[in-house]
C-alpha cells in the first residue's frame, strides 16, 4: 500500500461488517484498504487521526429538491449541496422538479447539467420525469443517465409537472419496464383525496383529515398490482402511512420488485407536536400520529422499509403561511438529517450502524451506485462524515446552509455533531468553513 495518499484513523469506523477501530488507506480518490487501528502508516502518507469521533461512509440521499434553475431563490445547488455537506450527505440525486424546465427531455435534463456543473459541493445525479404525455421520452432519457422516474398519481403541487391517470401509469410502467428502469411513486390515490374533507386554515388536524391514510393505501396496492403484472422495478417515495406496512412486506414475499423510503420528519416528529399554524411542519403525505411512528421504526427494522431519505423540498417563507391548505409543502432538513435520524435511532436502541443502513449503503443500491458508494469499503470512493455521535446541539436556523433557513426542527436538540465531510479523499467542510465546490455529476451509465 505504498500508493497511500491519506490515512483516516479512528477507533470507530463503520464498516460493511460492522463498527471496528480501523485505519482507511486512500489514494487517487479511492479507498485502497481498510487495515487495524495500528497499522503502520504507509511512507509518504499524510494521517488523519480521528481520535474516538466515528468515520462514517457519506451519505447518500436519493430524494432532494434543488430547483434549480427556474425556482432558485427557493433553493439551488449551491446552496443545497453546501447544505448536504455540512450533514455528512457526499451524493444526492435531484428530483425533476420543482425546476423550470422540469427533467423530463433529455434537452432539459442537458440544461440541469449545465446549471450544476460548477455549482455542486457534493456528487449529484438526476431523475427524469414521468408525465401524461413523455412515454416517447423515457428511454433517451434513461440511456442519457437518469437513476430513474418520478412520477405522481395525484396533484403534484406545480402545474408543469401533472399526475398520471391509472392508465397513465400502466403505459409508462410497461414502457420503463421495457428496459428495467425504475419508477419512483409519489403515491396517494387523488380519489380519495378529493372526498376528504378539506377545511383550509390553520389547524394541523384539519390538514391531517385531508390527507388521510387510505389515500397511500389505495395508491400503493394499485402500484404493486401493476408492479406485479409486469415485473417491474417500483420504489414507494416517502411513505408515511403504517397502514400499507402489511401490504407492501405482503408483495416483498412474493417477490413483486418494490423497494420503500421514508424520511426523517415522520420518524422523529409527530402530528401530536404541531402547533396550529406552523406550516414549516407542512408536508405530503403528512407528518402523522406517534402510534403510526412507532410501526414506521418497526418497518425499518425488519426491512420493510429499506432507506431514509430527506425529500428536501423548500420554498420561499412567504409561501409557508399559517393557512395549511395554501401553505407550500415541503420540509427543508438536508443539513439536519443524519443527526435527527440519529438522535431517534438512538433513544430506541439502534446503532449508528443501522443509520448507516437506511441512509447510505441502501440508498446507494436503490440508485445503482453501490460499488462506489455507500461504504468504507475498498475500491468505493473516498467519501467520509466524520461524527461526533455522543456531542448535542441546538438547532439554530441561522447556522442553516441552504437558501430559505426555514425549518421544522428550530430548537429541537439533536444528537451527532458532524465534524467534517471527505470527498473523493479531499475535505470539503470541517467546522463550518467550506472548500470550493469539488463535486461531480453523476449519471446511471458511468
């Protein structure tokens, strides 16, 4: 190992199996071995001794909303990929909207590339699109290096990137299952959610009854079906409901392809915890009750729900009103994930080897970047957080790095203080102070 570049030490790092005090031998970006603690340090190579702080590959996170361009005084890559890596993120993978043009041409995809290509502090990869009117799209898309399609089966919020009908849906399945792409659902059944009852104003259990659990329910049993009908690959995005646990481990036995998320809001707030106007707390599906939540924890840990992602998805303050059926939806916690998740994963007995788990080595296998990413492992890129697990803080929205510091977790204090974040073997924040952005694009074909 005499090509050593860099050596990371630390009596606690995360590996594949399990955590150890190790030694991580880096060169030309890669991890070259993972040796003991008391390895001796290769000539030549600079050593990083981490002390007791634990070295954690860098995250993954396969569901963020950049916006950027068109909406980018909601947010940016600038912005969020300095906020990514302050909480130990070192990949995201943008959804195709709520940017103008969303990615659904491959025209408009070569536009999302070129707005991010100097601006990403961190590796960034794309969806495409799934609408009404794109089946011809899908595959020039795919072969240019989407991870894959979002679609939704109900009102997405902006009007330039509109739902798919049930044979909507089947005829751009069939389509992307003709080359084993992946779908990636925002599933809620519009039927449903039109018979709620729908009240407006600033009551949180108003907002809750209008989105109610039978809406997910409906959407994902129909997913699978059609899942089923044609093998292929679905993946149920934030998934809130505990109600479709049993329907979705149910199609994993039988083998039906699905993969499942869900995100840090819905396992670490609760309905019960927010205030009557306080639409930071707005999301779809919502944040519901601490019964559902505990189901949610349960999932996770017998693999019915693979990852945990943030869906990042900002706006301006202005658009979060104390009107919660006006109010934009969407929850800001790229910087804040890993220590929210933590925190929760600690008080019920989890280790950060779990965590590890859902947000970093499961995401990278949901997009296919798992022979880089996702593990201190050799051969994988270089990209570390280096945390300080048993460290607290209190949230303070001016300390947030992305564009609009609004966000649900003000003054909460949370566990796991991220130290620094390794790109590629390269520092690119440690205490607060950022490099230039370091960051590539990243695309399914490479």
């Amino acid at each position: 190992m005499s090509d050593a570049e860099l050596v990371l030490r630390s009596t606690r790092v995360i590996t594949p199996e399990g955590m150890r005090a190790a030694a991580v031998l880096v060169a030309g970006g890669t991890i070259r071995a993972v040796l003991p603690h008391g390895a001796e340090v290769p000539a030549g190579a600079r050593l990083e001794d981490l002390g007791d702080d634990v070295l954690l590959p860098g995250l993954v996170d396969t569901h963020v909303h950049v916006n950027d361009p068109g909406r980018t005084e909601w947010e940016g890559f600038w912005t969020a990929t300095r906020a990514a890596a302050a909480g130990g993120i070192t990949t995201l993978v943008d959804m195709p909207l709520n940017s103008l043009p969303p990615t659904t041409t491959v025209d408009n995809l070569r536009i999302k590339r070129e707005v991010a290509r100097d601006k990403a502090h961190i590796d960034v990869g794309f969806w495409g699109g799934a609408l009404p009117d794109n089946v011809k799209d899908l595959r020039p898309l795919h072969d240019a290096g989407v991870f894959g399609f979002k679609a939704f089966l109900s009102p997405s919020g902006v009007d330039e990137f509109p739902h798919l009908s049930q044979d909507r849906l089947a005829t751009s399945l069939a389509e992307i299952s003709g080359f084993d792409g992946l779908l990636i659902v925002h599933a809620e059944d519009p039927h449903h959610l039109a018979a709620a009852p729908q009240h407006g104003g600033p009551k949180y259990t108003d907002f809750l009854a209008s989105r109610p659990r039978d809406a997910e329910d409906t959407a994902i049993a129909g997913l699978i079906a059609q899942a089923k009908r044609l093998n292929a690959r679905v993946h149920v995005l934030h998934l809130s409901s505990s109600d479709a646990l049993p329907l979705i481990a149910e199609a994993k036995a039988e083998g039906v392809r699905i993969t499942v998320e869900t995100c840090p809001h819905y396992l670490t707030l609760t309905a019960e915890e927010v205030p009557d106007g306080a639409s930071e707390f707005k999301c779809c599906p919502p944040i519901r009750e601490a019964a559902n939540q505990d189901l949610l924890w349960q999932a996770l840990a017998d693999g019915t729900i693979d990852c945990v992602v943030t869906d990042h998805s900002p706006s301006t303050a202005d658009l979060k009103t104390d009107d919660f059926a006006t109010a934009w939806g969407g929850i800001a916690s790229l910087q804040l994930s890993l220590a929210a998740v933590w925190t929760e994963a600690r008080r019920r007995g989890h280790g950060l080897e779990d965590v590890v788990r859902w947000m970093s080595a499961q995401t990278a296998r949901l997009v296919g970047l798992d022979a880089r990413k996702g593990a201190i492992a050799p051969g994988h890129d270089a990209d570390f957080a280096v945390l300080a697990p048993e460290e607290t803080f209190t949230v303070d929205p001016a300390a947030l790095q992305h564009r609009n510091r609004v966000t649900a977790y003000a003054g909460k204090t949370l566990s796991g203080v991220v130290k620094s974040t390794w790109l590629r073997g390269e520092r690119i924040v440690a205490d607060g102070e950022f490099t230039e952005p370091k960051g590539r694009l990243l695309d399914r074909t490479a």
